[in-house]
C-alpha cells in the first residue's frame, strides 16, 4: 500500500509559511476551514448569500443542495477562482480570502479540475507530473538554486516517482503512456483526483467527482476517498447523488439559495422538514 502522504511537501514552503503559524495559534485546530458570511454577485444575482460554515479536520463532509444553490460558486470563492464579493474564508487560522488559486493551493486547500482540452494531447503521466507546476505556482520549484543541474534532474527524478506512486494508487499506471484525451469518464476523474494529490494537499474540495462514472469505477474513488482520509486528508464533497453522499459523509451542511439551511448527520438531514421542502419532495 502506498502511503500517499508522503511527498516533498517542505519543498513548498516559503517565507509566508512563518506568517501561517502565528495566525494558527489562536484558531481551533479542528476545524481548518471556515467560511464566515460568503457572499458571491454576478451582476444581478446573488449566487452565495451569506453561506457560513465549518469542515473538520479528517473528515469527509457532504455539501448539498438543489441545483443553483451555490455549491459550486462556494467552492470557486474558497479555492480563488473567484473573488468573493463580500464575508471571508480561513484556512487553517489564516485569513486566505481573495488569494490567488496557487497561492491557496500553497496552503494545502485544492479542488480537483477538470482535465484541460491540451492536456488532453499529453500522456496521462505527463499530466499528473506536471500538476504541481499547474497548481502551486513556481513555488514548490524555486526550492532547487538555479542553475544547479543535478538538482534539477534530482527533483524531476522524485516528481516522476511520486507520480507513479499515484499511478498506483488510483490504479491507472497501466494508462500512464496513453493520451489524457483517450480515457472514459471514470479513468478521467481518478486522473483528477492523483494530479490534484500530487500537490500534497491538506484538504481536497470534490465538485461531483462521480458525474459520468460507471457505478464499478465509482465504488473505487470512493474507496480511494476513504482511505486518502484515513491517511489524514480532509474532504468537501459536493454530490447530486444523495446515497452517495448519505452513506459516505459523515456530517453534511445542507446550502439552499446561497446560505447554508442546515447541517448535521445523515440522519439530521433525512428528517430536517425545511430540508425536504428546499428538495420539494426529492428523495432525500
Ligand atoms: P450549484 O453548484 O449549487 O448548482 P452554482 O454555484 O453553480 O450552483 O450557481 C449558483 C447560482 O449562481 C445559479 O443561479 C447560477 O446560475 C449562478 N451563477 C453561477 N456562476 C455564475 C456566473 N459565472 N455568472 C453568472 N451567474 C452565475
Ligand atoms: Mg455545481
């Protein structure tokens, strides 16, 4: 078995990393992300209003809603897609709000991409090693003096290791030479999931990781999902599929036009009546 946790992670610190421990001293360990009062405009609309909530550290956590709720625009504002027009978001005690995606993915909170059309054209290999340039920045790279070659080629050397310990792990190393383009939907998605671990992320952000996943393949990145957090890592799921999400989360925050309408267990939410009405009469 792998242990993915193992990675060049101090590779990636920088002088900001000191800043981090002061502001982690005061903030409750437990719970490394919060967002407090999210509010995201498009012109006229308000596609997060006020959302406020917290993820415990190890767990994996559903986030649901109705289509359009604001899920996904949530996620775009924790990760620096998208500047949040008002409120805030921390992350492991730091205010990271309105930071550039690589300098939040620095920190260790990443969401998972889709595959790019040109990345399509690269191997599924050169795709997974090229992640961390793709998510970091310079950062995790600028750690080799320039012009020291054998540093170079020692780094390329472990990031083309850690790569295929990934490969393995999402058991795809059988598709490591094959186009990114090539492969079925489910083979796409653990693509996703190995380069966005490539990061060594703390906290990884999953926007319907299942969509177009055959139910085989999808028992297996759920698998991965459990065990990566039995390793450490801590998971925000966003999943239409409400079994899915039942049988998997064991705390789930429930968003509805944009604010957060209620959280708790499974069973909490199965029989939260302001939840079943915000599904009207969906199977909850
Ligand atoms: P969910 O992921 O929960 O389905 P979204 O966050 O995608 O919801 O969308 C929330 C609301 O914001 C929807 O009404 C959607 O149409 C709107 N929205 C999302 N992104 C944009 C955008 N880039 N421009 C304008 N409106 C948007
Ligand atoms: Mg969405």
């Amino acid at each position: 078995m792998v242990t993915v946790s193992e990675s060049p992670r101090e590779s990636g610190e920088t002088a900001e990393t000191a800043d981090r421990a002061d502001a982690t001293a005061t903030h409750d360990t437990d719970y490394p992300l919060r967002v407090e009062g999210l509010r995201k405009e498009f012109g006229g609309i308000t596609a997060v209003d006020g959302a406020t909530f917290e993820v415990e550290a190890g767990s994996l956590t559903g986030l649901i809603g109705p289509n359009g709720a604001g899920k996904s625009t949530t996620f775009n504002c924790i990760t620096g897609i998208y500047e949040p027009t008002d409120g805030a978001v921390y992350f492991d005690g730091e205010d990271v709000t309105g930071l550039e995606p690589y300098q939040v993915a620095q920190r260790g909170l990443v969401r998972t991409f889709q595959i790019a059309r040109e990345l399509g054209e690269m191997t599924v290999l050169e795709n997974v090693m090229l992640a961390p340039r793709d998510q970091r920045g310079e950062a995790l790279w600028r750690s080799v003096t320039p012009g020291v070659r054998g540093g170079v080629v020692e780094q390329e050397a472990e990031v083309r290791d850690r790569a295929w310990e990934m490969l393995e792990f999402f058991e795809i190393d059988h598709l490591a030479e094959e186009f990114a383009g090539n492969l079925s939907g489910g083979q796409r998605k653990l693509l996703e999931m190995a380069r966005v671990l490539m990061t060594d992320p703390e906290m990884v952000l999953l926007d319907e990781p299942l969509a177009g996943v055959n139910p085989s393949l999808e028992n297996k990145l759920l698998d991965h999902i459990h065990d990566l957090r039995a390793d450490g890592y801590t998971f925000l799921l966003v999943e239409h599929d409400m079994e899915v999400i039942m049988e998997n989360c064991e705390h789930v925050i429930v968003m509805h036009q944009g604010s957060v309408l209620a959280e708790g267990d499974a069973e909490d939410i199965r029989s939260n009546e302001s939840v079943i009405e915000a599904y009207l009469g969906e199977d909850v």
